[in-house]
C-alpha cells in the first residue's frame, strides 16, 4: 500500500519539505489585471506583496481547474500510488475542496480521499506534513484521518493586520465598516480555528499584539507553533522574541503568507499557526 498526499499552494510548507516528504502541490492563482499568476510557480511572493499597494485593480484569485486534479491524481497512480490523500485549505475560504471532490469521484484509477483542513496557511500545512510523514512510515489511510481529525480541533491560527483597507479592497467586508475602522485606526486581527473565520478589532498595533499573544497564552500548552506574515520578516522575527518563552523547543516554521490568502489581508500582518497539546488526561 501506497498512500501520496496532495495539497494546494495555501498551505505554506517549506519547499524542503515538500520536497523531502514527496507532497504534491496544486497552484491556486493570482489574478493580476488580465492575467493570472500560478501561486508560488510564476510570481514570487516578495515581488506580489511590494507592488500590491500600488495595483490600479485589486488582485483576484482562482481556483484550480478540474484537469489541474485530474493531472496530479493520474500521474501519482502512474508512479505507484494505490491511495491518495488530498487536504485542502477551508471550503469555508474557498472551492478548491469542491473540484478536488469532483475529481476524485471522477478518477478511476485509485481511491483518492479528498480531506477539508478546516484551515489555511500553515494550520492546513501541519496536516499536509503529518499525514505525508505518516505515510511514509506506512500508516493506514484510517489511521492517518485519525490523527489529522485529532489535530484539527486542536489547531489554531491568528494573524494581526496593518489595516481594514485590503480586507475591503478584496470586497471580504463592507465599505462602510472598512471606511469606519480607517477613520478610527482600527486593527483587524483575523483567527481560524474548525472551519470557522473570526475576526476582532482593536485600536492600536500594540493592543492588537498583546490580544495575539493572550490568545498564545490561552492555548497552552504549545506542541508546535509557526510563525506567519506577510512580507514582513523583522515584525516577525521581533514578535517572535517577545513570545520565545511561551514556545516549546524545536523547529519553528517562519513563512511569508500566500499571496491567495495576502491579497485580503495586505503586507505587513503578523501572526501564527499553533498546535496545542493534548488536554491532560483526567
């Protein structure tokens, strides 16, 4: 038995252990005027964050086609694979789950079992990453969905945002709420946490930061925590020293945001994706 995970570009995975791991990654893309971009293949995520304040046409983004499933799937079977996992950022934040559902039911090849992360960025990765470890170690398909549900409902992802503004140039929320929260000096800090969006506002950057870090502190005790911005490397490294000793020891992620997700939320957001420890047992 031979188990291949497939994902999309919003997960936000490390090249290196993409590579390392054999995943295979579907682009979503990036619409720029009249033409479109495949996430992290034709546009790079520091040239898309640089120039996005002064785009005359908000970016857009799309969604896979069908072949684009079809194409990953059947090459995967081609090369030994006698099951395929297929995890996806939240069919709450996008169709990609929906297309790769369809290709799957299409495909007569292999069993491809299409998972929601109820995630985006690295809350989804971390799935992606456990489940191709696993796989390589042999486990079962119901062995894998076991842990990854498991994961699921301990996972969560925060992020604090410069400004209301991107959020409704991308038409993600209201003119007159974005007009109000410019006006007051409002700073959005978005979460994600089971397949649902939230969203609080609070009235300066450093309030915005210690309500991200309280939210730390309420999820621990901490298994794996990853640091996430967008285009914005030393906010992030500097966060990332306030809030050292509230992280357990190892391997921290440090990624710049998907544009697919960055063309919401603007350059300079902050934040994190966390896994926390299991509840002691009683």
């Amino acid at each position: 038995m031979t188990i291949k995970i497939v994902t999309d570009s919003t997960c936000d995975l490390p090249e290196n252990v993409i590579q390392d791991l054999g995943i295979t990654v579907i682009p979503l893309y990036i619409n720029i005027f009249d033409k479109g971009f495949l996430d992290g293949v034709e546009i790079s995520r520091q040239d898309f964050y640089t120039n996005l304040p002064d785009y005359k046409v908000h970016p857009t983004t799309g969604i896979p086609g069908l072949n684009a499933f079809t194409k990953a799937y059947n090459a995967l079977s081609s090369k030994g694979a006698t099951k395929i996992l297929s995890i996806h950022i939240s069919e709450s934040l996008s169709g990609t789950v929906g297309i790769a559902q369809t290709a799957a039911r299409e495909n007569n090849q292999i069993p491809v079992t299409v998972r929601d992360s109820g995630q985006l960025s690295l809350g989804t990765g971390f799935q992606v990453e456990t489940a191709a470890r696993m796989a390589n170690e042999g486990k079962s398909m119901d062995e894998i969905l076991a842990v990854l549900d498991d994961m699921m409902s301990r996972t969560f992802v925060t992020a604090g945002l410069q400004t209301l503004e991107y959020l409704r140039r991308s038409g993600r929320m209201n003119a007159f709420v974005a007009g109000l929260g410019s006006l007051l000096q409002l700073k959005p800090i978005l979460t994600m946490k089971n397949g649902q969006p939230g969203s609080e506002r609070v009235r300066t950057s450093s309030k915005a930061e210690a309500r991200i870090i309280e939210m730390l502190k309420e999820h621990q005790p901490i298994e794996r925590f990853a640091l996430l911005h967008t285009n914005a490397p030393e906010e992030a490294n500097a966060f990332y020293a306030r809030i050292k000793d509230l992280l357990p020891d190892g391997e921290v992620f440090s990624m710049d945001i998907t544009p697919v997700i960055g063309v919401h939320i603007g350059p300079g957001a902050v934040g994190y994706a966390i896994i926390s420890k299991k509840p002691a047992a009683k």
